[in-house]
C-alpha cells in the first residue's frame, strides 16, 4: 500500500534526524572545580620582666660597698621571637666618696650603684641626665649581633647584682634611692637587620 505524500527518502531522513537528537542528549563533559581556604593566626610580642633572686627587704638600711642581690631577665611570653633590650636607670648624684686605701675623694657627680655586665649583653646606648645614668643592654650573640629570644625562652639575667659605692658616712643617710629597668622588644622575624643600634632606633621610632 502507498501512503500518499510520504516517500521512502523522506522516512529515511527522519529516522536520521531522530537518531542524531538521541545521540546529542547522551553526550556528557568530564568537569570539575575546587577551592583552597588558607588560615592564618596574627601572633604577638609579649615580654615580662623577672628578678627571681630580688630581696626588697634587702635593699633596706644598706651600706657603703654593699652587695644586693639583683638579677633582671626577660621571658618571652607572646607567640613569636622577639629582639629585646633592657634599659637599666641607675641613680647619681654629687656625693664623696672614700678610695680603697680609704683616703678621701672629693665630691663629684657619679653613679651611686656599680654592677658588672653578664655576658650575652651589650651596651648599646648611653644617656646622661641631672639625676641618673640610663643604660640600654642588647641581647646578643657571640658575634655582637641581636640574638632572638624564641617563644617561650628566658634571657641570661643583665647583671647578678648591684653595689653601693663607698660613700663617706653619712651620705645620702634616710635618702631614698632607686634603680629602675625597663624591657622593650620588637619582632626578629623581617625587620630587614639585626644590628644592635638599627633595631632600638626602630623601636624608638614606633613608639614616639
């Protein structure tokens, strides 16, 4: 039987019409994507200032040549390494003074106390005013370069002890008189150098 208006040519193209459309509704893409988060935690710098050796009953009625115990150190207790200094205020005045052989040494203006530098320290500053001498320690290695202190670390104390000089009797008597330390610190990490005197300059300078 012949259907009318559709031919053997025409049911061929529609069958391939028919097959490409199911050919293109099978394809699939391989595809894919993804993401990194990274975390990241600021740290700190926190440092503390100890004397475990420190007496204040000690320092009390003292004499002329008098040793007290005094041993300033510095523990790092923030999250990151740190470069310190400790600046140590030492009183002077205008006072005599008796030598070894226990002549007599006119007045003049001097520190009242004396103390000897541990090693691991350096002097890096010195100031002078009316009333005190003001010195800034570095914590240092061998090479006189800053030396980190790493978290968690305690420095060598800056000196063991201090001592009166051998004021003439009766001076300075019911005066009090004080040494004062303070700590300063800042990051070791990229600060770009180590040298003593660049990196209290830093400090200094960020913190006017």
């Amino acid at each position: 039987m012949k259907v009318k208006g559709i031919t053997k040519k025409n049911v061929i193209i529609a069958a391939a019409l028919v097959m490409m459309l199911v050919i293109g509704t099978a394809i699939a893409y391989f595809t894919d994507m993804g993401s990194v988060t990274n975390s990241f935690t600021v740290g700190n710098i926190d440092i503390e200032l100890e004397e475990p050796n420190w007496d204040p009953d000690a320092a009390k009625d003292i004499t002329p040549m008098m040793e007290i115990a005094k041993d300033p150190q510095i523990e790092n207790i923030g999250a990151n390494p740190a470069y310190v200094f400790a600046v140590v205020t030492i009183p002077r005045a205008n006072v005599e003074t008796a030598a070894a052989d226990g002549s007599h040494v006119a007045a003049q203006i001097q520190d009242l106390f004396t103390y000897s530098v541990n090693s691991g320290w350096k002097e890096v500053k010195k100031e002078t005013t009316d009333g005190s001498t003001i010195y800034t320690y570095g914590y240092v290695g061998s090479d006189g370069n800053m030396k980190p202190l790493e978290k968690a670390a305690t420095t060598t104390p800056v000196f063991e002890k201090v001592q009166l000089i051998n004021l003439v009797e009766g001076t300075l008597a019911d005066t009090d008189i004080e040494i004062k330390v303070d700590v300063k610190a800042i990051q070791s990490d990229d600060i770009g150098t180590n040298n003593p005197e660049e990196v209290l300059k830093m400090i200094d300078n960020a913190n006017k």
